[in-house]
C-alpha cells in the first residue's frame, strides 16, 4: 500500500486532463443507469481494501464537520459544543468547520479512528463513489483520486465503461 500511495499523486496529475474532459462530457450526457454502475463499480472496488492498511483520507485530507457532526462529537466527548470547536476545529475559506490540522488529530497510530461510531458524515461517506447523481461531484471527485487509491480504480473503471 506504501508504493501505491506515494505513487498515486503522480498518476492523478498524469490523468488529470482525461479526467477533468471525461467529468465535464459526463454532466453534459448523464447515462441512465449511472447510480447503478457507481455502487457496482463502488462495491467491486472496496471488496478488497482493508482502510486500516491505508488510512490516507485521514492523513492528507480532512472531512468538513456539520452542525449534526458537531453535536454528535462533542456529545460522546463530553465537550460543549463551542469547547469541541475551540479545541479541535477552524473555519475555512468556503465558511465550513474543518480540522485545525492533518493528519487528523482523532486518527491513532494503528490507523484506527478514535471517534469512528460517532465519526463525521464526510468520512463514512468517503470517497463518494457510491453517490446517487455522481456526475454533480467532478471536482471533488478528481481531486480524491490523488488521495485515494480505490477512487483511482473507479474512475479509470468509469471511463472504460461509459466511453
Ligand atoms: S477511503 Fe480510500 S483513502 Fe481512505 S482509507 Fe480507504 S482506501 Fe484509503
Ligand atoms: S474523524 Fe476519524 S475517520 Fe474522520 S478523518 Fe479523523 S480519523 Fe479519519
């Protein structure tokens, strides 16, 4: 997994015109059945990925923390609400509460998440290669193929298939 995540960033950038043709003709042109193909393609990819031997969603990337996220968090953390965010969040540039820093400060050394039933709806759904009206998340979508090696697979795999 080591070899593959140092070389993923590079095979994003190789793959980033393609892709970014490929998402712009796909928004244009969405096929029927796409929901159906992105949780077969989803669930094909996944069968075989064990996250724990990866983890690098939550060491380069952060999820963006709801208000349902934060109420839930700092519940099972025994945190007000304000204490949770002054301790552990910041505001980003598109007004969402995301992590102060990366890798995440809830991810342990083992890779397993401290927080995780209790986790933020951006990590369980993480990549969101399985979302209904997929073609609307091109760009979050090119973006994570360089995180995410599944996400990769899934793309090329897309392509293949739609053409
Ligand atoms: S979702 Fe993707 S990046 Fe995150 S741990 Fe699993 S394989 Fe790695
Ligand atoms: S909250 Fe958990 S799943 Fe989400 S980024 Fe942090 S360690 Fe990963």
């Amino acid at each position: 997994m080591d070899e593959i995540l140092k070389q993923l960033p590079t095979r994003a950038k190789e793959k980033y015109a393609e892709n970014r043709k490929f998402f712009n003709r796909l928004k244009k042109k969405v096929p029927k059945d796409l929901d159906y193909l992105m949780q077969e393609l989803h669930d094909a990819e996944f069968q075989d990925i064990d996250c724990l031997q990866c983890a690098n969603c939550c060491k380069t990337t952060g999820p963006l923390f709801t208000n349902a996220d934060i109420d839930r968090i700092s519940k099972h953390l025994r945190l007000k609400q304000q204490q949770f965010i002054d301790t552990y969040l910041r505001i980003d540039e598109d007004n969402d509460y995301v992590l102060q820093e990366v890798p995440c400060t809830f991810l342990g050394n083992d890779n397993f998440c401290s927080i995780y039933d209790v986790r933020p709806k951006a990590c369980r759904e993480f990549p969101h290669t399985d979302r209904k009206k997929f073609h609307q998340i091109g760009d979050l979508t090119i973006k994570n193929v360089s995180i995410c090696p599944p996400a990769f697979n899934i793309v090329e795999q897309m392509k293949k298939r739609i053409g």
